[in-house]
C-alpha cells in the first residue's frame, strides 16, 4: 500500500513516466489485498479469523490521499496531473471494504455453516 502511495503522489507531482508505475502499482496492490481479504474470509468462516482492524486504518488512508490531492490540485488550479487510475483504485478498496464488512455483520448473526 505504501509504495502505490508514494506513487500515486510522486505521479500526482511529475506526470507521465510515473504515472504507469503508479497504475502498475496500484494494480499488484488490488490483486494482493483481493487475495488477503479473500482468505481472510475465508478464515472467518471457518473459525479461524483473529480479529484486527487494519482495513479501517488503510480507507482512512487512502481517503486522505485522495481528498488531499483534490485539495492541491484544487489550490493550484489543476496544474497537478490528478491520476484517473487513482480513483478508481479507492472504489475499488472501498467495494472490498464494504463487502468485508457485510461479511462479518452475517457472520456475527450467525447465518455461517
């Protein structure tokens, strides 16, 4: 997460050649939290999740970014390159977010095996 950051700002700052770094970044970050949250899931309903609440802890972080490059470019009437690819990686988290937390309210009822 942290390096698709330092990207996506560095990206945000300069432009073109670390722009596609940034997307290449931000698309290993996707396929590595899909594949995190998929066992973690997984665990959950096999009895074997330890609860800790990282998720919350990186929407806030990436929620930042993104209100604070808005911010910037907003001050400095759009001199900055805001990357395209950027939002749609923090819908993307914030659906995987959203669908865990779905997940663990079900769970808590008790509609598991």
């Amino acid at each position: 997460m942290g390096i698709a950051i330092v990207l996506f700002v560095i990206s945000f700052l300069s432009g073109s050649f670390y722009e596609s770094l940034a997307n290449i970044s931000g698309v290993i970050y996707l396929a590595l939290l899909s594949i995190y949250v998929g066992t973690k899931e997984f665990n959950r309903w096999h009895n074997y999740h330890k609860s800790i609440h990282y998720g919350e802890l990186s929407i806030i972080f990436w929620t930042i970014l993104v209100i604070w490059l808005m911010v910037l470019n907003i001050i400095h009437k759009g001199r900055f390159h805001f990357p395209n690819e950027l939002v749609a990686l923090y819908i993307a988290v914030l659906g995987i977010f959203a669908i865990t937390q779905e997940s663990k309210a079900l769970y808590k009822t008790g509609i598991k095996k």
